[in-house]
C-alpha cells in the first residue's frame, strides 16, 4: 500500500529525469505517450501504490514540479 501520493505538474516539467534517479524504489519514469507545452516528455509514476513517501524526487526536482503527500496509514 502506497505511503505516499506523488502529483506532477506536467507543464512545469521539462522531463530532465533527475526525479527518476533518485527515486529509491523505481516508480517514476517519463511519459512517452504526452508532450507538454514546451516540447518534452513529462515525468509520472508508474506504480503509485510503490510509493514509500520519501520525497526524493520533490526534492531533486529543479523545477519544482513535483510534490509528495505523505498518507497516514492507520493499521
């Protein structure tokens, strides 16, 4: 179960994939299928239900195009 919910902002993200790198569980990867307004690849995640909730690629991101919530999960 996801710990964390990532959401890009695709028109702010020129697909530099630094957040792909530092991703620790490899859930991230560039959208193929969209182009944005500026011409490139946004990122996105590929098993958001992987998502541990670091918050490594919201703080790699030199754009700042990415945010994470971190979910409270109650046992």
């Amino acid at each position: 179960m996801a710990k964390g919910k990532v959401t890009i902002n695709e028109e702010i993200c020129k697909g530099c994939e630094m957040c792909i790198t530092a991703c620790p569980v490899h859930i991230m990867q560039l959208n193929e299928g969209k182009i944005n307004s500026k011409g490139y690849h946004p990122a996105m995640v590929k098993d958001m239900d992987r998502c541990i909730g670091c918050a490594n690629c919201a703080l790699i991101c030199p754009d700042v195009a990415i945010t994470v919530e971190r979910l409270d999960i109650k046992k």
